[in-house]
C-alpha cells in the first residue's frame, strides 16, 4: 500500500468536521506510517466508497 500513488490528476479540497479522536488517530498515523494525511484519508475514503457503491446508486438498493 506505501508503494500506491494516491491523489493522482485533478483535485479537489472539501472541508469537513470529524470526530477529535478520529482526527488525532489520523495524526498518528501519519507519524508512524509517513504517509501524508491527504493519502490517508483518500484510503480510507476510497475504501468506504467501495463499500458502498449503493449510496451512489450504481446498484440497486437493497433492503
């Protein structure tokens, strides 16, 4: 996964509020991994996305 290039073409920046012990286990992460903060959450945005497909309405919704 450290090898993966993250946040490739165009970006965009969002703003959103989170939890503060979320927000300081990412901080500590990205001191233990190096990764950049930007990286990680793309991640774990990523990962969730994935997860999730149905929110975008690519499949049909389950019940």
């Amino acid at each position: 996964m450290k090898s993966q290039k993250h946040n490739q073409g165009e970006l965009k920046e969002i703003k959103v509020k989170i939890e503060k012990e979320v927000a300081e286990d990412f901080e500590k992460m990205v001191k233990n991994t190096n990764i950049k903060l930007d990286d990680l959450v793309l991640i774990a945005m990523k990962r969730f996305r994935s997860s999730h497909t149905d929110y975008l309405k690519l499949v049909p919704m389950t019940e």
